[in-house]
C-alpha cells in the first residue's frame, strides 16, 4: 500500500487543525513495533488526524518511521516538525476523499451526513425540535452539528464539555 496524496490546500487546511492537537501516540527507543502500529491505527479510526511524538535523535530514522507508518496505514503524512508526526487517514480512505464545489475538504456537516450512524460518533447531525415562542405556532425541527466535545441538552440547547478542574494544590502542573 501507498501513501494517500493530499494536495496542498488540504495540508494547509490539516496543518491549522492538528495545531491545537496534542500527541495521542508515543515511539519510544523500540522503534516501530506492531503493538504502536496497531496502536495508531485505533486512534486514526477514532480521530482521522492524530499527532505521534517519536523519541530519537535520528532525522533519518524519524522519517523512515513516518513514511512506514503512512504506507503501512494508508494514511497520508501532513507535517513533520522536529519529533512530532501529523498524520491523516479519512474515515472512509477507500472510497474516493468527498469534495465540495471548491475541491476543499468536506465541511464538517456534510462529513457528519455521510459517516456512518452510531452512538458517540462524531461530528454527527442531530435533529433537535424548539417549540415556538408563540405558543400557537408550530415547534420547529432544526438540524444541528454536534461535535466531539458538545452534547445536546434536553431543551434544544448545545452544550460544551466543562474543562477537567485541576487541583489547588497543584497549580504549577496545569495542562494548557
């Protein structure tokens, strides 16, 4: 298997969003075994754009373990900054990558409309019905997108996950 080919749009596009990402799996001094690779291969289903951290001060061999993991997982490579590896594998890597009117990635409404349904995927479409501020008109059905960290709470209403609150005494050791 080959690397996916992503044009160069897209990598921008996927650059700006694994910014914000931290890494989700770690290569340590045993290189690239089968359980990390099977590792990456759980968090690229769950995720589709992950970050890796490899330890090693080998260049070479970092970016041997990069173009083994895209060609092992059909993913495509995204960046590679130093010890960190972005990777990216669409949901559905088989089928031909969704593109809109712009040849831009698929937004993430019209992502949510062609994943499969299931309990806790994300993004997904929910339909949520608001009764009407006049009390003789009609509720409404409105489609909303419910991502990874939201939830819909029983009036309609979108609701962000809380951050975890950290502990007083430990002020120093704060994730950002």
């Amino acid at each position: 298997m080959s690397a996916l080919k992503v044009s160069t749009d897209q990598r921008a596009e996927l650059r700006s969003q694994a910014h914000a990402l931290k890494p989700v799996v770690l290569v340590g001094a045993e290189g690239l075994t089968d359980a990390v690779l099977t590792e990456i291969k759980v968090h690229l289903g769950a995720h589709q754009l992950i970050k890796i951290r490899v330890f090693g001060d080998e260049r070479e061999a970092r970016i041997a373990i990069y173009e083994e993991i895209c060609d092992k997982l059909n993913a495509a490579p995204i960046q590679h900054i130093g010890k960190l590896l972005v990777i990216w594998k669409p949901e559905a890597a088989e089928k031909p990558a969704a593109k809109t009117k712009r040849g831009a990635l698929p937004s993430a409404r019209e992502a949510a409309v062609e994943a499969k349904p299931g309990k806790g995927r994300a993004p997904r479409v929910v339909t949520v019905v608001k009764p009407s501020e006049i009390p003789m008109r009609k509720p409404k059905a409105k489609a909303v997108v419910v991502r990874g960290n939201e939830r819909v709470t029983q009036g309609g209403n979108i609701k962000r996950a809380k951050k975890r609150q950290t502990s007083a005494k430990r002020s120093h050791q704060s994730s950002k």
